[in-house]
C-alpha cells in the first residue's frame, strides 16, 4: 500500500536492484526478486514521451467528461469485468514481480476491483450537481453545488500492492471523469501495462488510461508535464521533493505516505484472535505494508501470554519463493539493510529477540523477528521498518498504549482489541491516525466506502469512498438569481435606507 520514489533511501523506494540511467538506456529490466532474473524490458519515457502521453490524455479527457456518468460507469464497469476475468493473469504477473506468493497477490486483485466497482456504480451520487439552501440574506438566488473533473491526473504507484494502491487512485480518479497517466514503479511496470493493455481490450481508441514506464526521472517528468493533479504514494521525504516540483505550477497532490501502525491489546481481549491478526499484519507481504502492524502494546496482565501465543503462531510461518510460502523475499534488496539495522539497533538499546535475530536476515529472505522491551526511542519503533519484524512491548493501561501509539510522526493506521466495544470505540478516537480497525486489522482497507489516508508524516488528502471521489474533483459553485432582492446592496448606489434595514435585521437575525 505504500511506495517511495527513487530520490530516497526509504524503503518502499522505487529504485531498482540495478538502476540504469536514462541517458545510458533506453530500457530498464523488471528482475524477479526471488532470483534476480530478469523478467522483461521496459522503455524509459522521457520528459518528451511522458509530455505526449498527458496531451493525449488531456484530449481524452475531454471525450471521457462528455459520456457523463451513466456512460463512464458503463465504461468503467465493462473495465472492471474484464479485470476479474483477468485476475489470474494479473495476479501471476503480480507475484512475479514482486516476488508474493499468488494467494496474496489474487487477494489484492480482488480487493482493487471491489473498489473499482464501487467508484463506477457511487460517482454520480457523490458528484451530481445537488441544490443548496441560500439563506434568507441571499433568499433570491438558487444555489446549486456540484463536482467537475479536474482534467488530467498524473498517478505515481507503489511496487508492494502494485494493483491496489494505485487503482485506489486510478479507480476514483476515472470515474470522477479525469483521464489517468499511471507511472508504476520500475519494480513493477508489468503489472501497469497489464492495466493499460486490459483498458485498451474496450476502449482502444480513448487513451482515457495510459501508462509510462521509467526510472525516478519519469515520475519527475509526469509532476511537470501539466497534469492537474499528482496521486503520490511514497515517503515523506519523497513526497516534499514531489510537492516542490508540484510548487513550480501550482499542481496539487495527494500524498500517501509511510506508517508505523500500532497495535492495542486490552486485558479482556480474543488473545488467539488478537495473535492471528498480529501476525498477518506483521508479516503478511513480508512485512511490507504501509498500513501493517510494525508495533504493538499490550497490558502487562496478558503481556507475556499474549507474546507467547504469537510466537507459537509464527513459528509455523514458511517464508520463501514459492505459492505455498507464507510470505516471499524482499522486493527491495536494499531495504535488507534497513531492516537489519533496526534490529541491531532495538537489540543495542535493551530490547530482547523473543524470535529470530541479526541471523535472520538472508540475502533476499528475512525469516520472522519479533522483539520485546524495544526502548521507544529505538529506530525499530521510532521509523518504518518495511520488512517482516515486530515490536511487542508491554504497558501499565490503555492510556499509556495511546500515549505510545501516538508517540511518533506517523499517523497513518492503528487497531485495537478489547471485549468492550465502546471502549474501542473510544480508544479509536484518541488515536492520531487517519484509520482504525477495532477487533480487527486493515479492517477499513477492503471497504471501498471508507476513506484511505493519514496525517502527519503518513501524509494527506483520501483516496476510497466519497471522500476519494471528491479527491480528484473541483466543487464548483452556481447561483442563478430567481428573482429581484427586495434590498439594493450589491451596488455602487447603495440606498441608505437599505442599508439600514439591514443593519436592523442583522441585529434581529444574529445579535439577540
């Protein structure tokens, strides 16, 4: 769900294992990370190429936004369609390039045309021009809201859920009728032209939905070739370096960025349900999940027991290569460091290994970590690890559990478990983040009504729901006068007499 750009070392970067500069090529090779081999060549879109792509785009645009709402839904509904059908297929180029066993990837296809679906069949009931009361100051005019598309959105897209994140864009972008110019991650672009070939099996001739493909610079190229808008998932280092470029035109973004989820256990929790969740959220995709649990806190009284339980439940996790493994290897080969300095570093400061350790970090697999009694200024609690480790520490109450969880710049997800649903309810509240699952874990993810976003160094502005919809839509305001003011205030004439009835009624409305 997250991704950074390749102008950083965070660790959802989308530098390849083996860059290549485009001025040294004009391709660049998708590997597998399982074993390295290369899977295929992709051009390098230079500024040209992606300049031609968001100028065909901004002609599509203009064909897109005249079929209106019943007709882009029919379109996008015939896309989805022919996604599902395809999902196999995708889900197989998926696995391949990211190196995710195809359950994992299969399930995030499935997830991305649920929404897919509920952005063609919603639009129109979020975006259709609506009336608006007046007031009685302005009871002469009709006021009407509603949304237009914004033209063109530029889409930069994350190699971990290389289909869902980005369609959490794409998805809500078109049917708000923008036309899209997608630039997946390098380590992922197959997963892009597989989008793009599959919208061309309906609409050939409407570059509605285009893809380049590149390195770092292609993605800066897209953030200056014009576009209306950015959809930017990557680290918050990253995304200031995007929102500068973005500064030069004044183009907005929406930005979603890192995490470093936490996790609340009460003392009355499912302990067995809480570990299950625990350990897919820790380390389902090789703990490479934005929105995945990377710390947890739990009530000293089921401390132990509750640590207990997840260490037996990840003791039978299978990592590796293949279909049948739990998770796959790191994406990423870099971002091995990363995790390994966090472990050294929580280790340095007193945390202890309750699993695995230094030795667990292979050269492309890293077997699971759990650690405890990590001090909270430590990097394996303070920063995003991006890779299948968890910090398991224990807390006097839940008031010291949301102190901790709140104690860093993320802001981007967060669950709770406890009996007492009203409890959780009030523990979500107190949460700074953008989401919260109660008894449950990325809960809100796989629910297309529900915006997907945080605040803080996580980022801002949603994608999903109607919050996403609007995301990538201008409100646009409209009075039409019905008939003449009976005050004649609007007018380089002003009658005193007008003025002072209302300065009368404005004492009688608004100052009793």
């Amino acid at each position: 769900m997250t991704q950074k750009s390749s102008t950083t070392d965070s660790p959802d970067s989308q530098s390849s294992p083996n860059p290549q500069s485009p001025a040294a090529a004009a391709t660049f090779a998708s590997l597998d990370p399982r074993t390295g081999d290369v899977i295929a060549e992709y051009p390098i879109a230079d500024e040209s190429a992606v300049a031609e792509a968001v100028d065909r785009a901004r002609i599509a645009a203009r064909w897109w936004d005249a079929q209106g709402f019943r007709g882009r839904r029919e379109w996008l509904l015939e896309f989805k369609k022919a996604v599902a059908r395809g999902a196999t297929s995708l889900a197989s180029v998926v696995s391949r390039e990211t190196g995710k066993p195809y359950g994992d990837a299969f399930l995030e296809v499935m997830l991305a045309v649920e929404h897919l679906d509920w952005a063609a069949k919603n639009a129109k009931r979020v975006l259709k021009a609506r009336r608006v009361p007046s007031g009685v100051a302005s009871i002469n005019q009709a006021a009407s809201l509603e949304y237009r598309p914004l033209g063109v959105v530029g889409v930069i897209g994350p190699w971990n859920y290389p289909v869902y994140t980005p369609m959490g864009s794409i998805s809500y972008a078109l049917a708000a009728g923008n036309a899209v110019v997608f630039k997946p991650s390098e380590l992922t672009p197959g997963v892009g032209k597989w989008l793009e070939e599959t919208w061309n099996s309906i609409a050939p001739s409407q570059p509605v939905f285009q893809v380049v493909t590149g390195l770092g610079e292609t993605g800066s190229a897209l953030a200056r070739a014009g576009v209306d808008k950015i959809a930017f998932t990557g680290s918050g280092p990253t995304a200031r370096k995007v929102m500068a470029v973005c500064a030069e035109s004044l183009t907005p973004l929406v930005a979603e960025c890192g995490g470093k989820d936490a996790m609340i256990v009460a003392a009355d929790a499912d302990l067995d349900k809480a570990a299950d969740f625990a350990a897919f959220g820790a380390f389902g995709n090789a703990g490479q999940t934005c929105a995945g649990v990377e710390r947890i806190y739990v009530v000293e009284s089921v401390h132990q027991e509750f640590l207990d339980r997840l260490t037996t439940l990840v003791s039978r996790a299978k990592p590796g290569g293949t279909d049948d493994s739990t998770y796959g290897p790191m994406t990423l080969p870099r971002q091995i460091d990363i995790v390994r300095s966090h472990i050294d570093d929580a280790l340095a400061g007193g945390g202890t290994a309750v699993m695995g350790g230094p030795d667990s970090v292979g050269d492309r697999i890293i077997e699971p970590v759990i650690l405890t009694n990590v001090p909270e200024t430590s990097r394996a609690v303070c920063e995003e690890t991006f890779g299948p480790t968890v910090v398991v520490n224990k807390v006097r109450d839940l008031d010291e559990a949301v102190d901790r969880a709140n104690g860093t710049n993320y802001g981007l997800g967060a669950s709770i478990f406890t009996r007492d649903k009203a409890k959780g309810r009030e523990l979500a509240a107190r949460l700074r983040t953008g989401m919260v699952s109660v008894n449950s874990v990325l809960g809100f993810a796989g629910i297309p009504s529900l915006p997907f976003g945080g605040i803080g160094e996580s980022g801002f502005g949603r994608i999903h729901g109607a919050d996403g919809l609007r995301e990538f839509s201008r409100p646009k305001s409209v009075t039409v006068e019905r008939f003449r003011s009976p005050l004649k205030l609007m007018s380089l004439e002003r009658p005193q007499r007008d003025l002072d009835l209302s300065a009368r009624m404005l004492k009688f409305m608004h100052g009793r």
